[in-house]
C-alpha cells in the first residue's frame, strides 16, 4: 500500500508539469506559419531590433536576453531561440501566452517584430 501511495503521488507531481506540455516554442511551432524573416538581409534590423528589445521587452527577458533569474522568463539567448524558425518566432510576439505569461506585441507593427526576431537569431553575443 505504501508503494502505491509513494507512486500515486510521485504521479500527482508530475501531472501539472505533462498537463503544461511542450515549451511556448515547441507549441508555436506547430501554430506558426514557415514563414522567412523578410528582413533577414537588412543590415540595420539587427540594432533597430536592439533597441526595440529593450523598450519592449528586457523588462522580463532582461538586458541582452540572458534572463532575469525569474522563473517563467527563459533565457532567449539560446541555440534553441537562435535556430527557430523565424515564422515561429514571429508567431509567438503576434500572439503571445496567457498560459505561458508572455503578452502579445501585436501592437507593434509587423516589421518592428521582425527587427526584435532579427536581433534574437544574431549570431553569439
């Protein structure tokens, strides 16, 4: 009885984290459109992408990406985010998470979210 007990609750534990399932990345990527960053030859969209970074979004992602020791704020400096999909990327700042507390910035025109999505996918800071 006491091995079940221990085996429902390691179960129970486990439970939120499947229920959660794949990262907002993950998820996106099965939403997105294969979509190229039309931007991607632009030599100045990578720094127009900077500076709307940290307007936009350093508050959670902190300065360069790197986190700000928050738990639900990842790293976005990462192979994983440097070698997504641009379209799945855009998908993601299009619509945003409530589940994974990620806003939209759909607010902000189509091109300023491929700058932000340019200076994501630079190459190692």
């Amino acid at each position: 009885m006491r091995h079940l007990r221990t085996a429902f609750l390691s179960f129970a534990l486990c439970l939120p984290q499947a229920m959660i399932g794949d990262s907002l990345l993950q998820r996106a990527a099965g939403l997105a459109q294969p979509t190229d960053n039309p931007l991607r030859n632009d030599a100045g969209a990578q720094a127009a992408g900077s500076k709307l970074f940290q307007r936009e979004c350093s508050g959670c992602h902190g300065e360069n990406g790197n986190g700000n020791g928050r738990r639900h704020t990842p790293q976005l400096t990462t192979d994983l985010v440097r070698q997504a999909h641009p379209g799945t990327l855009f998908w993601i700042l299009k619509n945003g998470s409530a589940s994974h507390r990620m806003p939209s910035f759909s607010h902000l025109p189509e091109e300023q979210r491929w700058q932000i999505i340019k200076f994501l996918q630079r190459p190692n800071p």
